[in-house]
C-alpha cells in the first residue's frame, strides 16, 4: 500500500494557481470524464512526480458517480490508470504515453541539395 502525503493549498480568488496547485485541486466537477482527462493530462505533462502521486490526484479529482478500480494506485501507471477508468466508464477515448527524444538539431537541407 501507498500512502503519500499531499499539500493542498489553500484556495485564494485572484491569485493564479501555479501547475502544481492545480494539479492538487483539479476536478471532474460534473463535467464529461474526456475533458477532465485533457486537462488532467496537460497538466501532468509539466510536471516530475511519481506516478503514484499522480494516479492519487486523478483519482481523487473524479466525480463520485465515475466508475473507479479498486487497486493500489502504485499498482498501474498513471496512463494505464487513466485508460482503465475510461474504458470502466464506456469511453472510446484513450491516451498514450509519450516520450520525449532529444534530437540534435540539423540544419534544412538547400534548395541546391533539394532539387
């Protein structure tokens, strides 16, 4: 069992939240589980945590009426987490990860070497 704890900061109007304090705060609200999964993934894709921690944020973040998995969140990645309660839920959307290559710049070949 994983057991983390989280800073929830407090809410204050007119200030904008850092992508961490949203990340903590984010929730479905009613809306469909795709659009909470977009942004949700925005906002991951920021950010260098663990993956328990995410999966905790997400899960914690959806509706109660959502249908969730009963597993430790360590126990699956956070986009194998994300894509299980989409497909609990009848969504035909699905996220992948994906990962980031360095790549050396090279310079665009001229239209000499082109033609």
């Amino acid at each position: 069992m994983c057991i983390f704890l989280v800073p929830v900061p407090p809410k204050k109007y007119g200030r904008k939240l850092s992508v961490e304090d949203r990340l903590w705060t984010i929730r479905q609200d009613g809306r469909p589980l795709e659009k909470y999964v977009e942004e949700f993934a925005e906002l991951f894709s920021k950010v260098s945590y663990f993956e328990a921690i995410l999966n905790s944020c997400f899960l914690r973040g959806l509706n109660e009426d959502t249908i969730r998995f009963c597993e430790p969140e360590c126990l699956y990645s956070l986009v194998e987490s994300i894509n299980l309660v989409l497909f609990l839920n009848g969504s035909e959307f699905e996220i992948e990860e994906v990962h980031r290559r360095s790549y050396s710049p090279r310079p665009a070949p001229s239209e000499a070497t082109v033609a």
